[in-house]
C-alpha cells in the first residue's frame, strides 16, 4: 500500500492508500504564497480490504478501511465515463457524503487543509471541483447535451439555479440591457461584464457552472487599414492580444467555467441584429491564440469557445475555414452564430465533428427556432437560450407596469409571490443560517 501526499501554502496532506502499482495522477491547481502552482493527482475507485493492514496507523493518513466499499473522487481525461461525475452534487451522492463546499479565492481550484478523516477527504474532493473542471468534463466524457438558460443578474441566476439548471449563461445583451439599460451594440466595458459575472458565477460555484460572454475581448483597439483599392470603407477594428490576455484572465478569477469570444469589429452588436461586421480570418485567429495562451498560463481549465458571426457578410463556408482554424490553433468548442436553416445547423455539426459545437437560440431572431430535441439529434453539446429570461421578464414587467398605470394594481395579489417568495429565491435561508451558527440572534426568526 503506497501513500499520495499533496502539499498545499497551509499543510501536507496526505490522500488515500492505493495499492501499489495503482495508476494514480491528480489534476488540480491551489494558490499558494508564491503564486499558483500546478499539482497532479489522479483519485480511482478504490476497494477497501476486509481488514486494515497491520500496524497501520492513523498518524499515516486516512486508511483504505475508512471508505465505503467503493468511492470514487477525483478524475482525470483518461478515466472511463462512467467512472466521472459530471457535478459535484453527483460526486457527493456516488461516494456516500453530503459535498460540503470550500471557499474558493477565485482561481479555479481550492486551498485545502490537511484532513483528519476519510469523510473530510472526500468532502474536499467534491467541493474542489471547479465549475471550469466540471464543465471540461461534462464535454469531454459524457455525450449530454448542456442546456443553458439565458441569465443577466442575480435573480434571473436565482431563479435558473431553483427550477434545476446546472449550467447556466450569462448573455451580453442581458447584461447590457439590465446593468446599462442600453442595446447590445458593444457598450458594455469588461469591467461592467466581469462583476456581473464575478457575482453571478459565484453565487454557487459549488453545484453550478456559468458560460459567459465575451463578445470581442474588450478594452483598447488598433486599427486595420483596409485594402486597396477600396480607400473609402470604413477600416475594421480589433483588439489587441495584450488586452484579450487579461480578460481572460479576468474571466478566470471570476469563476468563470467557460466563455465565447468572437468574429465581429469592436463596435459589434448582437448576433440578430442586421450589419454586422467581421474582421480578417487572421485576426479572428489572433484572438483565439491570445486567449488560448493565457489560459494556458494560468494552468486554468475554463473552455474557451470560438464564435463566429460572418454567417451574414461572408457566409457559412467562411464560417466554418474560420472555425476549423480555432480549433487548431486550440478552442474548446465551436459557435456559429446566426444559422439560416436547420438543415445548415446540422450540416455544421457534421462537417466539424466531433469537435463540440455549441447552438445559441433567440426566438424571433434571424435563426430558425430548433427545439432541445432536435439540437439533441443533430448532435450539438451546448444550448444556449440567450432571451430565456430576458424576454419573458420583459412581457411580464410591461404588463404589470401597464396594469399598474391604468387599473391602479400589479394583479400579482393572490399569486403567493411576495417578499418571503422573492427572498427566499435570493438565499435567505441561507444567510440566517450563517448567522446563526455564528452565534448571532441579527436575524433570529426571518427563516419561519
């Protein structure tokens, strides 16, 4: 029986027996006082024997006798699918124990103590699971597709995370929209787009992954001349890799699991929206290099997706050179955005498998409307519904408000939907329990 010891900044800690000769590599990256460090460990199955080991020891770590029969914790790539957990609540119910959450710091990975017992280390290996690991696995071993639904603030996130979506997406017209109140014409900064995803990723990192979008990076821009002899078209902008590099990174402190980043001029807009503007294949790539290398240098699994929105001005078969090339040069998954047909969504998936493709639906935008169903059929692993919560909220604000102006009431009376509801939704319970295992009484009685 060989011992794993994993050192972090706060102590040695020492994983499971396995036994000897036993295939085992971790994967996971903690923040240490000299910065983030990279460690591997792989955890597999493991069967206890019917007795411990003689002269074993407590003061050697946890002892195979102290695990349920069979329990898996973490794995890597090369681990069967049937082995993985694709969330870690499905962790926690495969090994027997409640997954009780770590603090995070924002880099996708945990600062974990030394545990004292079996349970504890099993505990840890579930709540360290980043959304970013979940999500990697989830593409990578499982063939489901991930349904998304269209979040832009904290209680669309909310109310996503409490009818049982696992995933969900942050959209930047959403985000515009609630944060600015303005269009989706690229107004929004990446400052204003990281703190609505800082916040809302982080709402429960634990048993939830948010995809984000990127749009073209953000910040500064450089200009593109155009080419002769065509003096009088309005040159392309683009932004340089220096600033797509920190926001990807900033993305990654943000708990981000994945994010799409695109094709379109700086002064974008919508993907459903008529004129837009793509820049040159090379500086499409460039983008998709800068951001696949700061990734890779922040040892950080969040899932870079490559979009494209030249369907409009260049074409399907521009958009799927251009995609072809992002995965080269090393996206995680691919985005064609704005299909002019079912028949051309399929034909993508085809032409690029297995490669994983992800699909955007707006209802009544430019796209045909294609079911989960069919997206499912076709072979797509991503589904995004961007105007999810966007619209519905906004047929059913304007109809209160309208209510409110000429009948002089919301018609939400009788609805049971009241503060308690609302709250309730936004973490409540939660929030008193904290202070009350504190020892505080601040809150005493709000949770009946």
């Amino acid at each position: 029986m060989s011992f794993l010891t994993l050192t972090t900044n706060m102590a040695p800690m020492k994983a499971v027996g396995f036994p000897s000769g036993t295939d085992t590599t971790v994967d996971s990256t903690v923040k240490s006082s000299e910065g983030v460090q990279r460690l591997s460990f792989t955890t597999v199955p493991v069967t206890p024997p019917a007795s411990p080991p003689n002269g074993s020891s407590d003061s050697e770590g946890p002892r195979s006798d102290d695990l349920p029969s069979t329990t898996t914790l973490l794995v890597d790539e090369a681990v069967p699918q049937d082995v993985l957990p694709t969330s870690a609540t499905q962790l926690a119910d495969k090994s027997g124990y409640e997954a009780t959450p770590a603090a995070t710091d924002g880099y996708q990975g945990t600062t974990q103590t030394s545990p004292t017992h079996a349970e504890t280390l099993l505990s840890s290996a579930a709540s360290s699971l980043s959304p970013a690991t979940r999500l990697k696995h989830k593409l990578q071993h499982t063939d489901e597709l991930i349904v998304c639904p269209g979040v832009y603030d904290g209680l669309s996130a909310r109310i996503a995370q409490s009818v049982g979506f696992e995933t969900l997406y942050m959209t930047g017209a959403g985000s515009t929209a609630s944060m600015l109140g303005m269009a989706d014409l690229g107004i929004a900064t990446r400052d204003d787009m990281v703190r609505n995803a800082d916040m809302i990723a982080n709402l429960d990192p634990h048993h939830h992954e948010m995809i984000a979008d990127m749009d073209t990076g953000y910040g500064g821009k450089s200009i593109i001349p155009p080419p002769p002899p065509t003096y009088l078209r309005a040159p392309l902008t683009t932004l340089g890799p220096v600033t797509i590099t920190q926001t990807v990174k900033q993305y990654i402190r943000a708990n981000v699991a994945a994010f799409h980043i695109e094709d379109q001029v700086l002064t974008k807009r919508c993907g459903h929206l008529s004129g837009k503007k793509v820049v040159s294949n090379d500086v499409y790539i460039s983008r998709i290099r800068a951001a696949r290398a700061a990734i890779d240098s922040e040892h950080a699994d969040i899932q870079l997706i490559a979009r494209t929105d030249a369907n409009q001005q260049l074409g399907y078969d521009e958009c799927i050179k251009r995609l072809r090339a992002a995965r080269e040069v090393g996206a995680d998954v691919g985005l064609l955005e704005g299909f002019k047909s079912k028949e051309e969504a399929a034909r993508a998936v085809k032409e690029l498998a297995p490669w994983p493709l992800l699909l955007n639906i707006v209802e009544n935008g430019h796209s045909p409307l294609i079911t989960v169903d069919e997206a499912r059929e076709m072979g797509f692993r991503i589904m995004i519904f961007s105007f999810a919560g966007l619209a519905p909220a906004y047929m059913a604000i304007t109809a209160a408000y309208e209510k409110l102006r000429h009948q002089g009431i919301t018609g939400v009376q009788g609805s049971g939907i009241g503060p308690k509801v609302l709250f309730d939704c936004c973490g409540l319970k939660e929030a008193v329990a904290v202070d009350e295992n504190a020892g505080g009484e601040d809150y005493k009685g709000l949770s009946n």
